[in-house]
C-alpha cells in the first residue's frame, strides 16, 4: 500500500518568471503555512511513496490545490482606472481574457485561476 505525502509548493518572484520552492509538510491546512521572504503565494499537492522490489517509487503530483496568494486582485477596470500607463499588462489581460490578477506584495504581477484564493482580501 502506498504512503500519501502532503506537500507545499511556495512562489517568488524571479527575474523573468516566477520561481518555486516546495517542502514536505504534515497537513493540508493554509493556516499552518507562512509565507517568508519575497514569497507571495503557495498551493498544496500530495504524491503517492510505495516500495516495489526494493525501490522507492513516487507518483507524480496529486490533488494540487489552487494558490493562496498574499497580495491585492485587480480585474481589467481597476488596472487601466489606477495603472493606466501598464500598456504591457492591460494588453495581456485583454488578449489572454485573465479575468483578475494579483499585484504581489513587491509590486509585481500575477495572473488568477478561478481555484485561486487570496489570504489578506
């Protein structure tokens, strides 16, 4: 029978794009999690550890769970009203219709999944 193993995976700002880490934790519960550092976001999955024939074998990433994200969500009004000099941003909300983002903590920017939830609205 396999093992069931909770993960967090935490997201940081990178020089081009966004940059991940990930630890072993005991539980699913957000309240448990901290962010640290210029992390702005996490999200959990499990993986499944089984032994065959002496070797450890490892799923792939099960149950991932939306992000919870630190930061303030913005949908298309709000930008162009409060950033309209964003031309960059507005123009990819538009053309990839991203319904809300996250400005991070540290000014940068995120895009939404519906699944997302924020931990400070």
């Amino acid at each position: 029978m396999a093992d069931r193993e909770h993960w967090v995976e935490f997201v940081s700002p990178g020089l081009i794009v966004s940059e991940t880490s990930e630890k072993q934790v005991a539980d699913r519960d957000p309240k448990g999690v901290t962010l640290s550092g210029s992390q702005y976001g996490f999200r959990f999955f499990d993986i499944l550890v089984t032994e065959v024939d002496g070797e450890v074998c490892r799923s792939r990433r099960l149950d991932i769970s939306g992000w919870h994200f630190s930061g303030e969500v913005y949908d298309l009004a709000r930008i162009e009203a409060e950033y309209p000099d964003e031309r960059i941003l507005i123009s990819n909300v538009k053309g990839n219709d991203i319904e809300r983002v996250l400005k991070t903590p540290r000014g940068s920017w995120a895009s939404m999944n519906a699944e997302d939830v924020v931990l400070n609205p």
